[in-house]
C-alpha cells in the first residue's frame, strides 16, 4: 500500500475522462484521492477548436501537482493530424514539442512528483489505425515512440500500452465499444496493468 494517503492526477483523453481505469487502480493501490484531468477528444498538442482541453494545456493549470501523475495521451494528436515536432523548439502545437512543456512544468512544480507516461493503445476507428499514416504523414506508433523516447530522455517510467496491452486488430472487438474507446475489459486490462506498473515506482 506504498500510495496509501497519497494523491494521483491522471491526464489524457476521452478514455481517461470516462473513469473506467481509475477506480480499479485507486481500489487495489489506496489512493487517498484521486483527480481525474481528461478532455474528451483532445490531444497533447496545443491549437485549432481543442486548444482549451489540449493535455498540455489542463496539465499546466494543475495546482498542486499532485503526488502521482500519469500522461496517457498520443491516440488524438494522431487523429487530429498534429505533427510530431521536436524536443528543442517546445512548440506546443506539436505532440513532442507540447509533451516536454509538459513534463518539465510538472516537475518544475513538485520534482517530487511521481511522473509517468503511458503510450497511446491500438486503435481502428474513423479510418485511423495502426497501419495507416495521417495527414501529417505519422502513423500511431510514431507517437508510441515518442512517448517511450521521452521517457528515456527524462529517466521516466513508460507504460507501454501500445506494445504489451494485447488490444490489437484482433482483439479490439472484445475490449472496446468501438475500436478505440474501451469497454468493461478493456478498462480492467488497462488497470491489471497499471497496478503492477504504479506498484514498482
């Protein structure tokens, strides 16, 4: 119970806006309150009609940073076409740009904060999926990579949803309502995974 009394912010999409995940982690580890910051269809990156609920954006207004924080957010930016960017320009209308404003503010307001990301899942929805690149000429797993290449970057843990969840082409039918939003199952692999993964930090 090593987060017994303690806090978590969780912030990303529309699947951690629906409340699934949370309550079967906060249950099993004891987290003694646990704020939910996710915005239905928005991604990381700042701009265009979802700045106002971009992840970059929330996350920056959090006060306090709380004791654990997790970033799960990636499946948006390539839906919505945001470019990938780059860690040197910080430009927040990109994912990686919008990504390291991010962990650098949240550190920079509690360097005791628990940080962790976790990759966007598999997704076969609205003609986005892991084989074909958007707009921006990206494909889903760009964005995985980026998260995992942050985490090193930074020495963060990664949780690796996109690569070790088993929601795949094959078995999204099963866990999610539509090829991308998770159902019961899904929420349940999703935190089975989450458990282990908060438990080791």
């Amino acid at each position: 119970m090593k987060w017994h009394g303690r806090s978590w912010g969780t912030l990303g999409d529309s699947i951690t806006a629906a409340n699934g995940y949370q309550p079967l982690v906060s249950t099993v580890l004891g987290f003694d309150a646990v704020h939910n910051y996710g915005r239905s269809g928005c991604p990381m990156a700042a701009g265009g009609d979802t700045d106002e609920g971009a992840t970059v954006n929330v996350g920056r207004g959090i006060h306090p940073v709380p004791d654990c924080v997790t970033i799960f957010a990636g499946t948006n930016d390539y839906r919505l076409n945001k470019p990938l960017g780059d860690r040197d320009s910080k430009n927040l209308l990109t994912f990686i740009g919008a990504y390291v404003t991010l962990i650098e503010h949240i550190l920079s307001e509690n360097p005791a904060a628990r940080l962790n990301l976790w990759t966007p899942l598999q997704r076969d929805k609205d003609g986005y999926d892991t084989e074909r690149p958007n707009k921006a000429g990206h494909r889903l797993d760009d964005y995985a990579n980026a998260v995992r290449d942050l985490g090193r970057h930074y020495a963060l843990p990664v949780l690796d949803l996109y690569a070790e969840s088993g929601l795949n082409k094959l078995t999204l039918s099963f866990f999610t309502e539509d090829g991308l939003h998770p159902n019961l199952q899904g929420h349940k692999r999703i935190a089975s995974m989450a458990v282990a993964f908060l438990e080791r930090l």
